[in-house]
C-alpha cells in the first residue's frame, strides 16, 4: 500500500517519508497561502477542509525527515496562519522544526530553555511537554526524560502513548519492574490493544530471564497469558505468535525442574500439555505466516521483513532441535 499523507507518519520507512516530502512543491503550489484576511480572500483561495491541515502537519514530518528545510517551513507558515502562533499544537510543531534545524549542543540547549519557559507560564501544555521529553531523551538524559514524562502524566494519566514511552524508558535502564507497571497503565486505557499484550509479554519474558529468583514462574506466567491473550484479540499477529512460542519453549524446557509456587504468589501455569499444545500452534501458525508470506498470498504482505525473518529463524532453530 503506498503511503498516504491524510494517515500516521510514525510508521513509515525512510524511502516512503521521501516519496511524500517529494510530493511537496506539487501540493504548496496547489494550494498557495492566503495573502490577505479579507473575507472575500476565500473566493479565491482553495477550499478549506479539515483533511487539507492534516496533510500539511504529515507533510512538514515527511520534509523534515528528509531534510527539505524550506518545504517544511512553508507548510508550517501555512499552518500558523490559519491557526495562529498561541496555539498549541502548531506551538508543538515550531519546536519540532527548530529541533530539526539545530546544529550543536547548545542550540539544543536554547530550544530546551524554550519549552521550559513555555511550560512555566502554562503546566498543562501538552504537546510543548512531550516535545521536551523528546529532547531529553535524544539528547541522552535519559533521567529527566523519565521525570518529564511521569510530570507530564500527572496532568493527563489517560495518556496511552505517554505510558508507553515511559515504559520503553524504563525498559532503556533494565528497570523492568516498573515498565511491566506503565504498560499495565497503558492496557488500562486500551484494553484491546493486542500488540501492547504482546509488548507486556515480551518484558515479562526478558524479567523473566534476568530475575535473581531462583524460580522466576511469576514473569513466565504472565508472559504466557499476555501473548495468549494478543493473539486471541488478532488472530493473525506474528509478535504474538512469535512470543508464545518463545515463552512455551522455555517453559518446555524448563519442565524438569521443580518449581515452587503458592496461592500467595499470585499466579499459576497450565499443565504441561496445555503447554505443548500453545507451543504446536503457536509454531504451526508461525509457519503458515512464512510460508504465504513468502508465497507472495495478496493478504499476507502486510508484515514486516525483520519480523518474518526472525520467525523463520526461530522455526528453523526448533526444526534443528527435534532432528538432533
């Protein structure tokens, strides 16, 4: 599918971020900016549609990824003058571009005193907030990066995407107790967010192999219930399956071991051929996904290569394992 201005930028490789910022002298010319704020300046301009903004705001991301400086600043002198300067998502966008545009240490520095001055006069400006945790976090401060964010979510605890992050900051330090805590809050808002149940397993799984327990069963079960869980909301989720696989073929091979558990502890794994047969399908799912993947099926196109090949590799590995 190609890429569309009118949808997310974050998931978009560096060729497609290319192929929209080029399509950026074609759209400005287009639709040129309002020169004057008569009211009859609309006869002659491009109609305005709410559709029209949103690819302005994408099409700034595309040309700033690229490095098409003078592009971004037309969609963004477009964007503040039908929106103007106090608001705050256009503010969020100026900080973006003067970020892009930065060239040291110290104009990094200026643009972070920026966004504090910002945030001293109003707390609650959101956008303004997240772009400071950004910088922290690109410029390597890991620490106030983690400060700004539980800051932040103080003001808006609703925040799914905010909670995320926090996570993957946590995770960044090894503290994988409290990234299990900030992606349950991320579920807590998105319940049904089967790939955030995969992303909980995934860290449940990686506790699970670093705990200093002498038997880490807790991590392992939630682990399983997380990837059971994904895959029951998507049926066709490769990390899902993936995960479970990976999690059921420790617990197999772990299943000569005694395991200490008790009511107290919270938790419980299924039997042994419970396990076994997550594991069959687990690996006879992944193996359909390679294979019509890889077969060129129409519908089957839309996972990424990386991933397709790290299930491969895994199904390649067991494969190797029960010959030997």
């Amino acid at each position: 599918m190609a890429p569309s201005l009118l949808q997310p930028q974050g998931h978009l490789s560096p060729a497609e971020a290319l192929q929209l910022a080029q399509q950026a002298p074609t759209i400005l010319r287009r639709n040129p900016k309002a020169i004057s704020a008569s009211p009859l300046s609309s006869l002659f301009s491009a109609p305005e549609t709410a559709d029209l903004w949103t690819i302005y705001e994408n099409l700034l991301l595309s040309c700033l990824r690229t490095g098409d400086d003078e592009s971004a600043h037309q969609c963004l002198e477009r964007l503040v003058l039908r929106f103007g300067n106090k608001n705050e998502r256009i503010m969020g966008l100026k900080g973006l571009v003067n970020e892009a545009e930065a060239s040291n240490h110290n104009e990094l520095l200026a643009v972070l005193k920026e966004y504090e001055d910002i945030l001293e006069d109003n707390q609650a400006n959101i956008p303004i907030a997240k772009r400071r945790v950004a910088l922290f976090r690109s410029m390597g401060k890991t620490t106030e990066a983690i400060a700004s964010l539980i800051w932040l979510l103080e003001f808006s605890p609703t925040d799914a995407e905010g909670w995320s992050e926090l996570a993957d900051l946590y995770l960044s330090q090894g503290l994988y107790s409290q990234a299990i805590h900030a992606l349950e809050e991320v579920l807590v808002v998105t319940p049904n967010a089967w790939n955030m149940h995969a992303r909980l397993g995934e860290v449940s799984l990686m506790a699970a192999s670093v705990s200093t327990e002498a038997f880490p069963q807790k991590h392992l079960a939630e682990s399983l219930k997380r990837f059971c869980r994904s895959i029951e909301l998507c049926e066709d989720y490769l990390r899902g399956y993936y995960g479970l696989k990976k999690v059921t073929d420790k617990l197999l091979s772990e299943s000569g071991k005694p395991k200490k558990q008790t009511e107290s502890d919270g938790f419980s794994l299924p039997g042994q051929e419970t396990i076994e047969k997550l594991n069959q399908a687990a690996t006879k799912k992944l193996a359909e996904i390679v294979r019509r993947h890889g077969a060129q099926e129409p519908l089957w196109q839309g996972y990424n290569a990386d991933e397709i090949a790290a299930a491969k590799a895994l199904l390649d590995k067991s494969l190797s394992n029960v010959i030997r």
